[in-house]
C-alpha cells in the first residue's frame, strides 16, 4: 500500500499549488493542483501529473458548492466555459446568493 503525502502552499492570494507525491511504489508519480479561477463558490483548478518534475499529462477540475459533483475536462476552453456557466447558475441558486449575502464566500 502506498503512502500519500502532500504539500499545500499559497503562492499568491489567487492561487493555490497543491503538490502530491507518493513512494517507491507509484514510480515516484506526483500531482500539481493549481487554483486557476475562483467565484461563487465554483473553483476551477489545473492537474497536472508529473513525472521527474515534467509534466505528463494535464486536466482541469471543475467543483462547486451546489450539490452537482465535481467535473474534469481534458480541454482548457471548455473547462472555462464550463466555469462560467457555472457561475452564473451558482449566482442564482438562492442557498448561495445567501451565503454570499452573509460573507462565507466570494
């Protein structure tokens, strides 16, 4: 069984870079998480995995604070039209518009 360890730093206050690695086991095999875009409670973040600190292969994770599960996408463009999108439908879900209302999210 492997171990996961990570490591989690802000570099700016707009972006997050999480770095994942794992042991022997995985081949060494690590993910970078990378905050692109924020709103309303949708988060749009950049995977990329790595191997000898290059990039393999990279996606985009689309999540939100509605009860919709989390979406990947191969595509940038998409993966931000699909952010839009779901900002707007997040703007007029009432359960949001009352969180930002009271200060819990942007």
């Amino acid at each position: 069984m492997a171990l996961e360890r990570s490591l989690c730093a802000v570099a700016t206050p707009h972006r997050l870079v999480c770095v994942q690695g794992f042991n022997r086991e995985d081949r060494l095999m690590a993910t970078r998480k990378t905050l692109i875009r924020s709103r309303a409670g949708v988060r749009l973040q950049r995977i990329e995995h790595l191997a000898r600190q290059q990039v393999v292969q990279s996606s985009w994770r689309l999540s939100t604070l509605r009860q919709n599960p989390p979406r990947s996408f191969a595509d940038e463009i998409e993966a931000e039209d699909a952010f839009d999108m779901e900002v707007i439908a997040s703007l007029t879900d009432p359960i949001i518009m009352d969180m930002q209302r009271r200060g819990l999210i942007d």
